[in-house]
C-alpha cells in the first residue's frame, strides 16, 4: 500500500471508529431491551413494519463487499461490470414473492433449515446446512476482511486491529440485542449507507467531467465501455445467479421474511431490491474517474475508498469510513445472527437436543455469536486471499440450492432424491468450472446443473408432498419453555 | 468494438445518483408513516 494514499490520520480513524463503535453498541442495548424471549431474540417478534423491514433487507445486501467490489468491477469491466453487481438486486426483488409464500406454508417457522429438513427430509438438509454454513463463513471472512482492508487504506489503522475492532462491536451488539438490535441498527445504517454514496458520488462529480472520464476510458481501456465484452456479459449472469442463489438458500433472508409482519413481508423485499439496484453504479463509477484524475491505483481491493478520499480529501475519507463501517455492521451482525439460529435451531435443538428449554436455548444463541466472531477473526487474520476469491468460491455452491428451493416451494413433485443430487452435482460441477474455466462462470454452470437434475428428478421420480406438514404451528407453538 | 454511447453514460451515473438519494427519502418517509400507524415493530 502506497502511505501517500493515507488521507486520515492514524487518531482521527481511531476515533471515528471508537464513536461509531459506542453508537452501535448503545443503540443494540437499547433496541435489545425489546426482546423478552428466544423468539423475540431471534425474529424480533415476528411483527417487523415496511420501514425497518425493507431498511434491513437493503442494509443487509448492502455489504462492505458492493462498496469495495463495485468499484473493483467497474475498473475490471466497465459499464457492464457495474450492471453486473446491479442484478444482485434481481435476487431480492425474487425473493418478495418466495417471502410471501413462506409466511403463509411456515408460520412458526425459524430458520431456512427447518424448511428444508420438513420439505425434504435429513439428507438434503445436513447438505444443505454444509453449504449454508461454507457460504456464511466465506461471507464473515470476506466482510471482515473488507473492513481491515480500507480502514488500513483509508487511516493507516494496522489491518489486524481495524478487522478486530469492526468484528468485535457486531459481535457485542448482536449478542444484546438480537434481531431487535440488527434490524434497528441497519434502519439506521441504510440511512448513512444511501446518504454518504450520493454525498461522495455528488461531490466526485463536481471535480471531475464525465465527458473527459468517457474520453480517458474510451482511449485508455476501451473494452470498458465495450457493448459486447464477452467475461463482462458472463459476470452479469454469473452474479445474478449467485446472487439468487445467496438469497434464497440463506437464513440471513429467512429469518427476516419470518420476523416480518405478513402483509409487509414481500413488500418490504420488493422495496429493498428497489433500493439496493442503483447502489453498484453510484458505488463503482468513481473507479473509471481514477484515470481522469491521475490516480495511480497500486491496491484494486481499496480502489473505490482509494479515488474518493484522494479527490474529497479528508471528509471524504471520513464519509468512505463510516459509509463502509455501516455496510459491514449491516451485514455481519444479521450474518451472525441468522447463522447463529441456524445452529441452535436446527443442529443443537433439531439434532441433539429437542427437549432444550427457551433459556437453554438463548444461552447457546449467545454462545454461537461469540464463537463465530472468533472463528471469522482467525480465518481473517493472516488476509490469505484477495476479496473475489473468498466471496466467489462459495458463488456455485449456493446456486446449485436455487431450484431445489424453488421447487420446494412451488412444486408439489419435487422430491427428496431430486433435490440431494442437483445440490451435489450443482456445487460439484460448479467448483470444478471456477477452477477450469473461471468465478465468471461458476454459479452459472452450477444453477443449470442443479435446474436440468430437478427437471429430470420430475420426470423420473415425482413426488406428492402434502404442504400442511410445513406448518409445525399446532406441534410446537412459541417453544414453550419446559422448564 | 461497439461502444456504449457517453449519454448512457450520463445517464447511468447521474440515474444512479437519483435513485439512490430517493431511496433515503423513501425510508423516511416510511419510517415516519409506521410511527404514525403504530406499525414500526
């Protein structure tokens, strides 16, 4: 890293970060207080409105990653690159009517787990969980990751210790507050999130002309601005399926559709998508600026930070800071927690211990958050990879549960076997193309596996599933403490 | 090689801008119609 693109000081970063930590500490104590019981810890109650409901899913799928890897894709792929982030949004806007069908086959339900463990039965579920549980660790590692990156680029703070702190304040205020504390911090979060890319966005656009960027890039890297840039067209399916493939296997989306209210829940997705689509572009085309300005970009992972507090100076660099600081709180407290109710629902309380009471099973809640923060802080630590290999690796793994979501949701003949093999030979297939062909590839081969096993699975061997049996309501309603 | 032309680009970028801003609108003004309603959690 280059110590002239420094544009904090070391203290000024450490005090940012020491105020931005307090903040999200209090604030989750304070919306904590809100939960009495296990489910009101979990699902915040089950009766999240349309603000807060479409604020957390957009906060949530705007991750430190859309601020560093938007600018990452416009400097690698142009114009395409950046529509190419956009369509992760698709998976959001896909996931309203999903969400919607979920409240009404499950509603008691808890985790994205319990509804593949009833619709398909153990097998397909402990290899759904395997998947569900590589892609949230990828995700936490490459979000924590993200954070020592651009304080370090930003602030000069050491990587180590910005990584640590980051981590450490979602990690003490989702062990508080729970649900009621993410959801509450990322309304809050969204707002600084939206407000401080259009500030930097805005203010860039007043030092530079668009005219002479277009010209730079026309002259200097024209297959940026290329209509017909072949890895670029490969990259805008890829993400989309990744991105549809990330959203509706993860409990991270789950929980939110089950602690909404009903009549919001597909609402407040469709919002959320709505919101989240301009974000990559807003984002990302400062990276096309850097030529234009004379930047010499030497770290691709910091490029967006980078071009933003060289042209805003110090007050950029602070608004890039709290902006990224915000993205990642956003997305590794509900990563924590979904994952850590994905754990004590369905291994501890499905698995081992079904008679577990709601005290035991808020205990271990609070256990899980801890040891996945400390766990994620081990795998981040000696920065092993660049951003796009942590996060891509796990893109084919979590397209190949795509279609046997959909399917499980929508089809009354999609079965067991059918489901088991398209989530194996998806994945399987999927890893070998990131490896043979390329990350732009993989999610793509990996979902049209996993879609062309159900279709066959349908033909060869349906099945007649009888929806009541995902409604365990009358079974075990609330989780009554037995104690 | 096809280029996109520059007033797409304009338009991308200034779009995005827009949209993004309204967005932050729109959470406040949701925000402020639950409050009214009740309806916040």
């Amino acid at each position: 890293m280059d110590v002239e693109n420094i544009t904090l000081s070391r203290e000024t970063g450490w005090i940012l970060l020491a105020i931005f930590s307090i903040a999200w500490v209090g604030l989750g104590i304070f919306w904590g207080r809100k939960a009495k019981d296990h489910e009101g810890f979990m699902l915040a109650g089950r009766n999240v409105g349309m603000a807060l409901g479409a604020a957390t899913a957009m906060a949530t799928w705007v991750t430190s990653n859309t601020i560093m890897l938007a600018p990452q894709f416009a400097l690698k792929m142009g114009i395409w690159g950046m529509l190419a982030y956009s369509t992760a949004s698709f998976g959001l806007f896909l996931f309203a009517p999903m969400a919607f069908r979920i409240r009404k086959l499950l509603p008691k339900g808890f985790t994205s787990g319990d509804f593949i463990r009833l619709r398909y039965g153990k097998p397909v579920w402990v290899l759904f969980l395997v998947v569900s549980m590589i892609y949230s660790m990828a995700w936490l590692v490459s979000m924590a990751m993200a954070g020592g990156i651009v304080l370090q680029t930003l602030s000069g703070i050491d990587y180590k210790f910005g990584m640590s702190v980051i981590l450490g304040v979602c990690v003490l205020y989702t062990l508080f507050g729970g649900l009621y504390a993410v959801i509450g911090t990322d309304f809050v979060q969204s707002l600084i999130i939206l407000i401080g890319i259009v500030t930097v966005g805005a203010v860039v656009l007043t030092k530079v002309d668009l005219s002479v960027v277009y010209a730079d890039v026309a002259t200097t890297q024209p297959a940026l601005l290329d209509v017909l840039m072949p890895v670029a067209l490969l990259a805008l399916f890829n993400n989309m399926f990744f991105g549809f493939g990330e959203i509706f296997h993860n409990n991270v989306w789950w929980s939110r559709a089950f602690a909404m209210r009903g009549d919001v829940s597909h609402k407040a997705f469709f919002l959320s998508g709505f919101l989240w689509f301009p974000i990559p572009v807003a984002a990302g085309f400062i990276a096309l600026c850097a030529g234009s300005l004379g930047i010499n970009v030497t770290d691709i992972d910091g490029v967006g930070p980078l071009v933003a507090s060289q042209v805003l100076g110090p007050v950029g660099a602070v608004v890039v800071f709290v902006v990224v600081f915000c993205s990642l709180a956003s997305s590794i407290d509900s990563l924590l927690a979904a994952t850590s109710d994905l754990l004590v629902q369905d291994v501890y309380r499905k698995m081992l211990h079904p008679e577990a009471s709601e005290a035991q099973l808020r205990r271990l809640g609070s256990i899980l958050i801890v040891a996945l923060g400390l766990l994620t802080w081990l795998i981040a630590l000696p920065r092993m990879a660049d951003l796009n290999v942590v996060l891509f690796l796990s893109g084919p793994l979590v397209a190949s549960v795509i279609f046997p979501v959909i399917g499980g949701l929508y089809w009354e003949k999609a079965g067991q076997g059918g489901a088991f093999c398209a989530i194996l030979l998806g994945s399987s297939v999927g890893l070998v193309t990131y490896y043979t062909i390329g990350w732009y590839a993989a999610s793509l081969v990996s979902a049209a596996i996993s879609l062309t096993v159900m279709l066959a699975a349908l033909r060869i061997a349906p099945g007649d599933f009888d929806w009541k049996l995902l409604d365990e309501s009358s079974v075990n309603p609330n989780h009554p403490d037995p104690s | 090689m096809t280029f996109f032309p520059e007033t797409f680009f304009y338009f991308l970028v200034y779009g995005a801008l827009f949209w993004t801003g309204l967005g932050a609108a729109i959470l406040i003004f949701l925000l402020l119609k639950d409050h009214k309603n009740k309806k916040i959690w």
